[in-house]
C-alpha cells in the first residue's frame, strides 16, 4: 500500500461506490436484496410467550421447544405474514418463544390463533358413589403423533383415531389394560371433551374413538387432538406492537437526524482541520457506504436503535482522525517534513486509537450478550461500526494524506 | 498553560458536589421503571381533532374502561397520549380499543404494549449484570494497557481510577433521570441502560487520549520531571482532541435531539449528559487523581 496508494484508494472508492448502489433503498441493490427494517420502523408486533416447562423432564425439553416452535410456525404462516420471525430462548425451566409480525393487519387476530393452543391431556375415571373423580395420568397431547377423522367399515359411523408416539403407547397400553369397562376422560385446557369406555387393552399405539358423532363433530375433535398435540401450555406474556405510522415516521426522523449530525461532523473537520478535515470528510463518507453495505450485506435487521446506534458510529468515526491529525500538527511543529509527519502521526497515534475502540468493543460485545433482541441491535451495529471506522479512519486516511499530501520542494528535512 | 493539576482541590469538590447530588436524587426519588422493567401497559395513540386534555384522557379511562391507575402523557412532537397502566390481556385491549372507538372516532392507535412483571424484572436483572461487566471489563483493560507505565504509580491505580471516573460519568446523567422521573414522570427503559453502557464506553476513550500521553511522556522523560508535571503537561497537550473526539459525538447527538424520533429524546439527552461529563472528568478528575494516588515523594 505504501507502494501503491493511488491503486489502493481507487479499489476502495469502488468498492465504496458499488456500496452506495447496493444500499440505496430505490436503486438497483433493493432488487437484490432489500433492507431488513425492525418491527420499530415498519410496525409490527412482537409477541413473547411463556412456555412452562415444569412438567417436561429436562431430556425432553428441548424437543418440545423445538415442537412449539414448529406448531406455532404453522399457525403464523396462515396470516400470510412475510417472514414471521420465531426464535426461541431458554433458561431453566423457564424457555420463551418470541414471535415477530410484521405488517399484520390484524394482530388481535393473530394473537387469539396463537394463544389459543390447546393443551391435550388423558384422566383416569374413579367413581366413588355418585361422585365422579378425574385422577391426572402423564398421558399427554405430546405422546400424541397424529388424529384423523375415519368411518366405520361396518357401520360407516363417523370415529376418531388417533395415534401415539412409541413412548405413548406403551403408557396407552398400561392404562387401557388397567381401566377396562371403564371410561378413560380426554381433557382439553381442563375441560372435559370426551369420556368414552375403554373396550379393551390396546397395544401398538393406535387407537379409535367411536360414539355418536356427527362428521363435523368428530372432525373438531380431530383438530382439536391436533392442536393438542402442542406439548406445553404458553402463555403470552408480552406485547408490542407499533403502528406502521408511528414506524415510518420514526424512520424518517432518524435518516433525516442523521444526515444532519454527519453533515455537522463534515463541517467541523473542514473548518477545525482544513485541508486534513476534507480527507477526513472524505473517509467518512466511505465509511458510511462501507457500513451500510455490510449492513445489508450480513444482513442486520435494522431497529430503531440499531439506526441511532449507527449515527453515533458517526460521530465516533472521526476520532481516530482527530487524533492522529492532532500528532501529525505536533509533529510538523517539530520540523519534520509532510511526508514524514504524516507518518510519525499514524504511529504515534496508534495507541490511543487501539486502546479507546478496544473499550467501545468490549462495551459492544458484554451489550450484545446480555441484552434482549431490541438492544442487541444497537450493539451490533456499535461493534461493526467501530471495527469498519478503524479502516476507514486509517487506512483511508492514510491513503488520501500519502496520495495527495506532498512535501513542498524548498523544504528540507 | 492550564494549571489542572495545581487546582485539583477545586475539580474535586465541583465533582463531589455533583455526583453526591445525583446519588442523593437517586436515593430520595428513586427510577420511574417502565411498562419494560417492571411491567405494565404502555398505550399511545393520537386523536386528531378532537382536543383533548391529559385529564380528559384519565377521565375516560376511568369511567368508561374502568381502568383506575391510568398515568398520562401528552407528547406533543408526535401529538400523541402516553397512558401507561397495570398489564392487560389481549381480549381487555381490544375491549377497551373499541370502546375508545366509539368514543372517539378519530381515535388512532400508534403502538400498544404489555409487559408481564416476570419478564421486566429478568430485563433489569441482565442490565444491572451487563453495567458490572462493563465496567470491570474497561478497568481490567485499562490496567493491562497501561503495564509499561509501572512507574511511580502502578498500572493498576491506571484501572482503579479509570473505574472511578466511570462511576462518576454515569452518575450524574442516572441522577439527572431520577430527578426528571420525579418531576417530569420521565422513565427508564432499556434505551436508558445502554446509554449509561456507552456513556462508559466513550467517556473512557478521552480518558485514555490523556493517559497515553502519560504513558508515553514518562517513558520520555525517566524521573527526570517531576510527576505532577509530566501530568499536567499531558493534560494540556491533548486538551484539544479530548474535546474534539468528543464534540463530533455531540453534534450528532444534538441532531439526533433536535430532529430526531421522540421515542429517543431521553436516550440522547443521556447520552448527552454522560458524554459531556467524560470530557470533564478525563481532563479535571482522571489526571489529577493520578497525582494523588502517586507515592508521596512524587507529588
């Protein structure tokens, strides 16, 4: 590079400019890959469920997460929700599922289907005179893999079978070879649905509800074991939802709150540092480019406070710059030719520039780790932020300085 | 030449003043914790044209929702109320959005959230968790930094006083919220605990801009000017790019104040604050300081 500045900062400018293409919101880039905006800025909703684990054994649980997850997916998609966001997160026995929407028109509606799953459980019977008792057993929707609604070959009678997982049953089997003659109750979120007599041991994991039903009766009960099949009671435990207008609005205000704080960052390099400023003014721009390009690039889901996180990049950017252009002053007044101070500046201001990001990454990283998902945006684009400012305030600067920066010829060292 | 370091007395004290005022704030009035650390509804919606009053709102709420502990806000840059109440389910809100509704006709709904107490608490809990961190992680960074420069004064006492400083540039922008919180019903969020994480983060980049001049013009001069000296020499020759590294930052954040979202006005007039402050404390606090805990025959 030393060699070769001229070649160097072209690639960069390119680099820089192709950057400009691919994030202008309008332009060409929009087709290859549009910006990933957060719910804040586009409205949406984001949904934290509770799951509760108690009653999963810890081997368990992170299949039945992964279920939810899954059930819930499906239940999202029928909105017709472009990319509903689902993640899961687990500590102890407490795991939530948080689910974004965006652009849902009706997000009530979305939240009764998602909330309202049915939690699928299996009772034994114990009559006591004319009390009737319903002992729990750990048959639960989760042993359950599958209902569908079929007729009777003879009777052509509308029934419900069902089948369970391996694990299911072998405990279907004990318990139907214990409760012969007798009624095995079917509850759904605690309310009784369905008692009918167990006629005898069933073995191999299928099993046939017969009774009166009407088709359409049987066929609730077999979406009803479907959705029960859900493994753990949720419970929504947070909500947020922002209205496409406050978003946009948000939007706007921050571009534009932006655009001004980097205009007034341009002005005082220009004004404080001359001819250094514009270069530094220069860097700058690049900066912002390269940034957003990798932005996009990754690609960050830009919130609110991923944008001010952002802006403040901005102002942070220059610091770099401000410090190394303060030794290179330090060093012409010394006496050193351009050239050489421009140097000794770069060196001597390297270890202050290294120590000062290494606190803002340290800070970025532990925000990134112990934080939830609207602050960890901001705490990754600090963490990019800085890395690409450390680039762009050395190694573009130093390209512009040694490009366009020569000693005077009447000047001797 | 500023004499910083001859008129430490004065720095300290003003310092003193200040942060004892921020924890007594603090201690008197406590946070106002928001809907997102303690739990609880956080309404806001518009209705244009109809000119209503904080208080028309509240009456509403209690009369018509039968919600009694309704707070309320009017924000005028979004022309927008802020009602903030005790959690609600999905089935109450659309109760209550309807019956808003038909009261108000041009009632808009800009963003709607509930937050259930258990969540909020493990929010705080991982924020107070991550300030720890952060400010162990910088000083422990610091005093390896800064291992060169063992002489008079341990690289650890570079740490120690870089973890003080800290402290007294997020206590006063944290007091200055207590007292707004008090006053003005301001709240804390999230935002305001990661404004208090990168106040540390930045205010430290002026105070090592300072010790890495010390550092390096005591590996210069060898014992051979006397400490308080090489300090206060320091101090001067950097007091520019102190300020300027600084003053960049502050100008984007008085735009992102001035014409910024409303949602972030607090976050910025944190940030502000905390950001102003590290630049009086790497320049009258850190420096000085190392003059203190310096041996004796030194000073």
């Amino acid at each position: 590079m030393r060699r070769h500045p001229g070649l160097f900062l072209s690639l960069i400018v390119i680099v820089a400019i192709a950057a400009v293409f691919f994030v202008y919101p309008k332009g060409v880039g929009t087709k290859v890959l549009p910006w990933k905006l957060g719910l804040d800025l586009v409205g949406g909703s984001h949904l934290v469920y509770e799951v509760d684990l108690s009653n999963v054994s810890s081997t368990d649980q992170n299949s039945v997460i992964a279920g939810l997850r899954d059930v819930i997916e499906k239940r999202v998609n029928l909105f017709g929700v472009s990319e509903p966001q689902i993640y899961t997160a687990q500590s102890g026995n407490q795991a939530q599922l948080i689910v974004e929407l965006a652009g849902v028109k009706d997000v009530s509606d979305a939240i009764n289907q998602i909330g309202e799953t049915p939690l699928l459980d299996f009772r034994e019977v114990e009559t006591n005179g004319s009390s009737t008792q319903y002992v729990f057993t750990n048959l639960t929707g989760q042993y359950i893999t599958g209902a569908a609604l079929t007729f009777d070959p003879t009777t052509n009678a509308a029934q419900v079978s069902i089948t369970f997982n391996k694990e299911g049953a072998d405990i279907f089997q004990r318990m139907t070879a214990a409760n012969v003659g007798k009624p095995l109750a079917i509850f759904l979120d605690g309310q009784l649905i369905e008692a009918p007599i167990v006629q005898q041991e069933i073995s191999g994991g299928k099993a046939v509800i017969s009774g009166n039903f009407t088709v359409a009766a049987a066929q609730q009960l077999v979406g009803r074991f479907n959705a029960g099949a859900l493994p753990a009671p949720i419970k929504l435990v947070t909500q947020q939802t922002i209205s496409p207008t406050l978003g946009t609005d948000s939007l706007k205000k921050v571009l534009f709150a932006g655009l001004i704080g980097t205009l007034l960052v341009m002005l005082f390099m220009l004004f404080y540092y001359r001819l250094f400023g514009l270069f530094a003014a220069l860097a700058l721009t690049i900066y912002i480019a390269l940034t957003l390009g990798v932005f996009k690039l990754i690609p960050i889901t830009l919130s609110l406070a991923g944008l001010a996180g952002f802006i403040l990049t901005i102002g942070m950017a220059v610091d770099a710059n401000v410090l190394i252009f303060e030794r290179i002053k330090e060093e012409l007044k010394r006496g050193l030719p351009r050239s050489s101070a421009i140097e000794e500046g770069f060196r001597r201001a390297w270890p202050s520039i290294r120590d000062s990001n290494t606190s803002t990454i340290i800070t970025a990283v532990i925000l990134y780790f112990f934080t939830s998902s609207f602050v960890r945006g901001f705490a990754l684009t600090l963490l990019i932020g800085t890395l690409i400012s450390l680039f762009s305030a050395i190694t573009t600067t130093r390209l512009f300085l040694r490009l366009f920066i020569k000693d005077k010829k009447d000047k001797t060292a | 030449m500023l004499n910083i370091v001859g008129n430490k007395k004065i720095w300290f004290t003003l310092s003193i003043i200040l942060v004892g005022a921020a924890l007594v704030s603090i201690a008197l009035f406590g946070f106002k914790e928001s809907a997102e650390f303690k739990g609880g509804t956080l309404w806001e919606f518009s209705v244009p044209g109809q000119n209503l009053s904080s208080a028309d709102v509240e009456n509403e709420f209690v009369n018509n929702l039968h919600i009694v502990d309704a707070e309320t806000n009017y924000d005028p840059t979004n022309q927008s109320f802020l009602v903030r109440f005790g959690t609600i389910n999905e089935v109450a809100h659309q109760a209550d959005l309807n019956a808003l509704k038909t009261a108000w006709p041009s009632f808009q709904e800009l963003s709607f959230q509930s937050i259930s107490a258990s969540v909020g608490a493990s929010v705080l809990d991982n924020a107070i968790i991550a300030i720890i961190l952060v400010l162990i992680g910088i000083s422990l960074y610091i005093a390896f930094a800064f291992r060169k420069a063992s002489r008079p004064i341990s690289s650890w006492k570079y740490g120690w006083i870089t973890l003080l400083t800290l402290f007294h540039d997020v206590s006063i922008p944290a007091g200055m919220l207590a007292v707004l919180g008090h006053f003005k019903n301001v709240q804390i969020d999230s935002n305001f605990i990661v404004a208090l994480l990168v106040v540390m983060g930045f205010s430290v980049h002026d105070t090592i801009v300072v010790f890495d001049r010390i550092r390096e013009n005591l590996l210069n001069h060898k014992g051979k000017v006397p400490f308080p000296t090489i300090i206060n020499d320091s101090v001067n020759q950097t007091l520019a790019r102190s300020i300027n590294t600084s003053l960049t930052l502050i100008l984007v954040l008085l735009a992102l104040y001035f014409v910024g979202p409303a949602d972030l006005k607090y976050f910025v007039l944190t940030l502000l604050v905390g950001v102003t402050t590290g630049i009086y404390s790497s320049i009258f606090i850190a420096s000085p300081a190392l003059v203190v805990v310096s041996p004796k025959d030194e000073r």
